[in-house]
C-alpha cells in the first residue's frame, strides 16, 4: 500500500472520546459506538468553532504503542478548545510529519484494512497522535472517503 509523507500544521480536534485497545474487537465495538452517537445526535452541529465538513478520528495518549490502550477521539477540526460543550474532549494535534495513506474500497472495511497494513509494516511511527480524515459530505457511508495519517520520525 503506498503513503506519501507530508508535515503538518498544529491544529485542534474537539468531539466525544473513548479510552480503548486493539485487542478481542474491543476498538472497533469503542468506536463504533462514537460513531454512531455522534452521528445519530449531530454532535458536530454543537460544535460552535468548527473549521469544514470533515470527520477526524484521532487516536492519541497511546501508553507504548498500537498494541496497548489509547485514546480514540471522533469529532471535527475546530479553531479553539477553549470553550467546549458538555461532555466533549479537545486536544491539541502538534505540528510534525505523517505517512499519508488512501484507503482502497467501501467503508468502514477499507479502514480497518490500511491499519492492518499499518501495524504490520510501518516503520518509524512515534504514537503521539495519527489520525483518519473522512469526507462525509453528501456522501452514503458506504461511500465515505478517507484519509489515515500516521505520525512519524
């Protein structure tokens, strides 16, 4: 699977979190749940400071790697975390360099496939926080496109 590598710009995420683990399916029962409270509640239309119309999923506060718990946080790119609704987390995503992969195929399938490729051969990775962008506008779930961003060296 080809990535191209690209730096990125600090920035900030606010949506709802889950402290989670790869491991028995649990991750993907954790964020399934995100996914699908913040969708059937329009938790994005709460978000005041909200810059464009794309989903972030981050992953982020990893206790050693993609192996051991992390904090998985489903919101929007916002301009400030300063005053956040009720309920949601924001966290700073600091500037550095990300392998940037395309998922292939129909979500949320092609997903779970790149970060299977991921954990099997990315090398360099630091676990600060990677993060997948989904372009949901005017889009069926099937159809959704996405962007996984993995933080590296």
């Amino acid at each position: 699977m080809d990535f191209k590598t690209v730096e990125s710009p600090m920035f900030y995420v606010a949506g709802i979190s889950v402290r989670t683990i790869n491991q028995e399916g649990r991750a993907d029962k954790d964020i399934g749940s995100l996914w699908q409270r913040f969708t059937q509640e329009n938790l994005a239309d709460k978000l005041e400071d909200k810059e464009g119309n794309e989903l972030y999923c981050v992953y982020t506060d990893y206790e050693s790697d993609h192996t051991d718990y992390y904090t998985a946080i489903l919101g929007c790119k916002v301009s400030s975390i300063e005053y956040l609704p009720e309920g949601f987390t924001g966290k700073a995503i600091a500037p550095g360099k990300y392998d940037v992969y395309t998922p292939v195929g129909k979500f949320p399938a092609n997903i779970a496939a790149t970060w299977q490729h991921i954990w099997a051969t990315a090398e360099g990775r630091v676990y600060t926080a990677d993060f997948d962008v989904y372009d949901v506008a005017g889009k069926s779930f099937e159809d959704i496109e996405s962007k996984v961003y993995v933080a590296v060296d």
